[in-house]
C-alpha cells in the first residue's frame, strides 16, 4: 500500500471518529454519552499515538500478571491470588514512572488527600494531582522502584483492596482504567501491554474488554490453566475474538515448570496441549501454543538485575532446581548469573517474547492501526445502530401486539373460569351448609348440628343433671324458699348460658370448618381470599323467667281449693262452729250498716260463703304444710324441666337458626363478591391492554419515519470503514 493510500485511510478513520462523535448528541442514541465519549477520544489518541497492543486474558490463578511482570523484569503489577486485578491496566514506556487513573466519576480534594495518604503510609516517595486536561488523576513516583509501584496498585486495583484499605473505597469505584508509564528498556516505545482483571473462565471475561479493548488490540495472548486447557467453556469466546474480531490469539499454557517434561508438547500431540488443539480445531488455523514458566522468567530477570539474591532464589519453595545443576550453579564464576540463565531457558519465555514482537512487527506492522481504528469504527456504528433497528423491528413486526392479544385472551378465559369457580364454590357450599353429599364425604348441615347439639339427651346431661344436683341439696332448698327461689333462678341461668355458649361455639367451629374449606378453593383461584372471613355471629342468650313467680302458683292453687270446698260447706260447718256464726253475725251487721237490701236467703248464703272462704284458705294451708320436701323438689324438677325445654327448644333453637341463615347469606354473598371484585380487576386490566394496543399500532409509523434515515447513515459509516478494513489487512498465508 502507497504512503499517500494509508494517508487517505487514516484521514477517513478520524472522520468516521467525529461522525460517531456527532451522533452521541442525537436524542435516540441510547447509552452513555460520557462512557462513549471518552472510548470515542481514546482510540482517537490510539490512532494518533498508534501504539501496538497486546492484551493479556486469563482466569484466576492462572499467572497473568506474573507473566506481565516477566516482559516488565521485576514484580511491579500484584501477582498473588488474593490480589488479583480489579481494573484494566495498560502499561508503556515512558520517561518517568508514573499511574495515569482513567476517571468514570467526579473526584473531590478528599479524594486526592486520602491516596496521598496512602503513598505516605506505605512510605512510597509519589506526588498525587489532579490532570487539568482530562478527567485523570496522576500519581508520580519519585523513584522507579517497582515495589513502590505494586504497594500502590495493591491498594487501588486488587480484589482484597476494599478490605486492606477501606480509606480509598468509594474512590476506586471512581475508575475503571488506568495507565501505567516504566522507563523501563524492556518495553518497546510502540508496544502497549494491557492487563485485564482475573475471572473463574476465559469466557467470562469483563464486557468491556470484549467490547472495546480487544477490537482495538493486535495481539491477543490467552493464558490457560494446565488442568483445563481444553475447557469447553471457553471455545464460543475464542471463536468469536477469532473469526469476529479477527485477533490473533497466542496460548499460553503457564507453569510450565510443574509439569513432566512429557506433557510439554506444542505441536498438540500429547498432554495439555492435545485437548487444546482438539476444540480449537476448525476455529483458530494452525494454533500457536507456548509452554512458560512465567515465574522462573521474573525470577531470571531479578537475579541479572541483582534484585534478588541467589539465597532468596533458594528460600523460594515454588523454583525447582536439579541437585546437579545447583552443583554446578555454585562451582561457577558467577553463580547468580548462572542460576538466571538456567532459569531463564527453563521458563521458555525468550521465545514466546521474541514471536510477540516478530508478529507485531512484521506479519501486523503494515496497516495495523489504520486497520484496528477502522474496525472499531465498524463495531461501534453497528452498536449505535442496533438499538434503533430493534425499535423498527419491534415497530413493523409489533411482537408486543400478538402477546397483548395473548394476554386479552388469557385475562378473558380467567374470568370465565372464575364465573364458573364462583358458581361451583357457591353450590358445594349449600350442600355443605345444607346438609348432603359431596365428593364423597357427608354433611350434616347447619340446622342438624343445632339439632344434634340441643337433644335431649345431652339437655339432660348437661344441664338438668347438675340442676337436680343442686335442688337435692337440703341447704340449697331451703335458702331457695326462703329467697322466693332466687338462687335457683341464678344456678338455672348459669347452667343455661354455659350449656348455650358451649353450643354455639361448638356449632360456629363446625360452620368455620366448612367456609375455610370454601375459602382455601377460592383462595387459590383468586391468589388469596382474606376477605371471605365472616365474622361468629353474637351470643345467644336465654329468657328466663324466675322461679318463684311460678312456684308462689302451687300456694295459690291450695288456697283456691280450699276457698272452694269450705264454700260449699259453708252453711253447714257454720252451724256447728261458733266461731263462724259469730262471722255470719258481722256479715249481718255489715249489711244493716252499709243499707244493703239482701233478702234473708242471700244474707244467709253471703255469709255461709265468707264463713267457708276462710275454712278453706286453712284448709289449704293445712293441706299445703302436709307436702314433704320431696314431692316439693319433685314438682321444681318438672318445673325447671318445662322451663328448659321451652328456653333451648324454642327460644335458643330460633336464634341459632336465624344466626346461622344470615351467616349462610352473608358468606355466599362475600364469595360471590370476592370473585366479582377480582373479575372487575381483570376487566379494568382488558381495557388497559386494549389502549396499549391502540397506541403501539399509532406509534410504529412514527418510530420507522424517524429511525430509518439515521440507520442508514450509521450503515454507511460502516461499510466504508469495513472497505478500508479489506484494503489495508494482511492477506492470509495460512
């Protein structure tokens, strides 16, 4: 390609740059405008800077950052599990050692004095500012030291930060990037290393890596773990950075150093790298695949550089080193930059570095970042289009119409089958309430168990049992006479309203038994029924009329039969009783002095008659005193009994019935109630849906008239950006 072809071509990519830029104002651009932005000016600067970038992917524990620090030469980037990277670093070579944090969010002076605070408190020599051109913070290092550089990452980057330095926590959510600058000569000038943060597989890799750092990347270097290297799980992902991103991708299998020299084989014949290259048949052609001990390369470089000593090599239980060679390690002139060669070779690291750079350079040099710039610019006009094109699917084809249908349909059949539940529910209630058979059970029915609980025989039992307990008690009867039979009237009372209150409740249980069988049914059918509760109706209570009204009867009853028949014998008795002429003569006199005229006979038959009234009257008396207590508890049995009967029978029977009918009334009405309610609901929920409906077949016209123009720009944008990707990428060789 001509110098002034790939002039034209990166020319044209800034151009697609500010038009994307431009699109970010639109009002149906959907994302964050801040987040686009600043990728938008950040592969402006890449296509500026034009910087080669290889991105590092692996799972925990697989010895990524360790393989970083072996292109760094020393431990600057936290490499043990518990620390594993949070955030995505880039690292370059630059004049002066220093971390450039990308800020997502505002930053106050706090901020800046809490991270300086934590440079003085691991005693590491740093300035921390604020970047007056971008949205950055800069911590410069006095002193390249890479110890100083880790402490400080270990606190803003790590899993375990959050805990070990909780000071600092709401400012790390703050970035998500940042750029670290080595004057380190191990680092080439157009080279950018980029380490991504640890996940469990290679497939669950941050969005964001996949979706801006990787289209933008040259080189892709896959770190798998020995154990699983030919994982499943991870083939969709390789495809897609392969066949979608067109990435070249470099396996690594790390840790080399504790496998059999048999199993390290990356021709893919045996061991790890058999199953490897299995799956990755038919997606990745001719698979490169290194075997690295990234920890014998870390350690190699710091014994050269004389920042470790080779007996700190030897305290370290994870480098294996033969007795022979050890031996001979130590009879050398220079034993530490014999013990860093050996580990060097063994590491296998020369190699993997000395194919990163001849890939760069020569198979990916030409065209490279025009290529990469252009391809994102492709990715991020389709992203940008996307949205809008499912908003004019979504408009033509109206999905949501067929389910709003589905839905009407649905609501119409529930209230359907709530009518015919509702009608079902109230049938099998009378049943139940009414007494008959049902599913194979029996019911008795309201008006039989009022029936059940007011026989006779347990009237007997429970009330009339302990009435005529009470009357046999000889203290009991007298205190009654002599109280007109109040005390019998209150133990009546007491046993009648316990023997009532027991009944009803007895029956309001039965009555609650069948309605909670009837609410659990419509519970279930209208997702809960609380408001099918009705309330137990009111006590009942007996009339009872005192016992002594009707016992002062039996006195009265004498006396009028005695009156009777001494009236009749009057005449007779008065003739041979002194004494009742003598009342006949005052009669006399009461006639004479009143000036009544009464013929002789009547006068006689007035007076015989007042004569036998009073006979009688002690006749009475004399017949009453012959009456023993016996037959008088004999005659307040019976009394007590009829009285019983007619209270519990007649008058406590009709309120119980009467209850019960209006509970049986209020309970069918509730059900039926409950299930009108809830298909008013369902109804009011019809009519939204069909106002919904209306209003997505108003709104489609709208939504294709003003998407459509901007898709096709967006398209355009595309295309010309995927023409300079076909002009400018390396032919295929393979």
């Amino acid at each position: 390609m001509s110098s002034e072809k790939h002039a034209a071509h990166r020319a044209w990519a800034f151009e697609g740059l500010d038009r994307l830029q431009s699109f970010l104002e639109d009002s149906d651009f959907e994302g964050s405008q801040p987040d686009e932005a600043a990728l938008l000016d950040r592969t402006r600067i890449d296509l500026r800077d034009g910087k080669y970038r290889v991105v590092f992917l692996g799972a925990f524990n697989v010895g990524k950052s360790t393989l970083l620090n072996a292109f760094l030469g020393d431990e600057y980037l936290p490499s043990i599990l518990e620390e594993c990277t949070t955030k995505i670093t880039h690292i370059l070579r630059g004049d002066a050692m220093r971390s450039v944090l990308r800020l997502s969010g505002a930053v106050n002076d706090d901020d800046v004095r809490a991270l300086t605070g934590l440079m003085q408190a691991c005693h590491i020599d740093a300035t921390v500012e604020k970047s007056e051109d971008a949205p950055e913070i800069i911590i410069s290092y006095k002193n390249a030291v890479a110890k100083d550089l880790q402490n400080s990452l270990n606190a803003l980057i790590t899993f375990n930060a959050d805990e070990d330095f909780p000071l600092l926590k709401e400012f790390r959510k703050k970035f998500d990037e940042l750029v670290v600058y080595l004057p380190n000569d191990r680092i080439e000038e157009d080279i950018a290393l980029v380490d991504s943060p640890g996940v469990h597989s290679i497939s669950e890799t941050n969005t964001k890596i996949v979706q801006d750092i990787i289209p933008s990347c040259h080189l892709v270097i896959c770190l798998l773990d020995s154990q699983s290297a030919g994982n499943e799980h991870n083939k969709g992902f390789i495809e897609s950075i392969v066949k979608h991103r067109h990435r070249k991708v470099f396996f690594v299998i790390n840790k080399s150093d504790q496998l059999n020299p048999h199993e390290i084989d990356p021709a893919g014949r045996r061991g790890p790298a058999k199953d490897l290259f299995r799956w990755l048949n038919g997606i990745v052609p001719h698979p490169e695949l290194f075997f690295v001990s990234s920890l014998y390369g870390v350690v190699a470089a710091q014994l050269a550089g004389r920042r470790v000593t080779l007996d700190e090599v030897g305290d370290n239980n994870k480098i294996k080193v033969p007795f022979n060679v050890q031996q001979r390690i130590f009879e050398s002139k220079e034993p530490a930059r014999e013990a860093a060669a050996y580990l060097l070779e063994k590491s296998n690291f020369p190699a993997l570095q000395s194919r990163l750079l001849d890939y760069l350079y020569t198979e990916n040099r030409e065209g490279a970042i025009v290529e990469t710039v252009c391809r994102f610019i492709n990715d991020t006009a389709w992203r940008y289009a996307r949205p809008m094109e499912t908003k004019v699917e979504l408009a033509r084809n109206v999905p949501r119409l067929t389910e709003l249908r589905r839905q009407r349909a649905d609501l119409t059949d529930t209230i359907a089958r709530n009518q015919e539940e509702s009608q079902r529910l109230l049938v099998e209630f009378q049943t139940m309430a009414n007494g008959g058979s049902l599913n194979g059970f029996d019911y008795q029915g309201y008006e039989t168990q009022v029936a059940d609980r007011l026989s006779k025989t347990l009237i007997d039992e429970d009330v009339m049992k302990p009435l005529k307990a009470w009357v046999a008690n000889d203290e009991n009867l007298q205190r009654a006479k002599a109280e007109d039979y109040r005390p019998l009237t209150l133990e009546l009372e007491k046993n009648l309203d316990a023997f009532i209150q027991r009944t009803q409740t007895e029956i309001n249980q039965a009555v609650e038994a069948v309605e909670s069988q009837i609410r659990a049914r419509a519970s279930k059918s209208l997702g809960g029924a609380d408001a099918l509760f009705v309330e137990p109706s009111g006590s009942v209570r007996a009339n009872i009329v005192s016992i002594d009204a009707s016992m002062g009867g039996s006195y009265l009853t004498f006396g009028f039969v005695g009156a009777v028949v001494g009236a009749a014998a009057g005449a007779g008795l008065a003739a041979g009783v002194p004494g009742l002429w003598g009342a006949a003569s005052r009669v006399q006199e009461l006639v004479d002095r009143l000036n009544l005229h009464l013929t002789p006979q009547a006068e006689t038959i007035l007076g015989t008659a007042v004569a036998g009234l009073a006979v009688g009257a002690l006749l009475g008396m004399i017949l009453r005193s012959f009456k023993s207590d016996d037959a008088r508890r004999e005659k307040l049995n019976a009394r007590i009994a009829e009285k019983v009967e007619q209270i519990l029978q007649r008058d406590v029977r009709a309120q119980l019935l009467e209850q019960l009918e209006k509970r049986r009334e209020t309970f069918a009405q509730t059900l039926q109630q409950a299930f009108d309610a809830a298909n008013t609901k369902l109804q009011h929920e019809i009519s939204v849906i069909s106002n919904e409906e209306a209003e997505l077949v108003r709104i489609q016209d709208e939504i294709v008239g003003r998407l459509a123009p901007k898709i096709e720009k967006l398209s355009e944008i595309g295309r010309s950006a995927r023409e300079i990707v076909e002009a400018t990428a390396p032919k295929e060789t393979e």
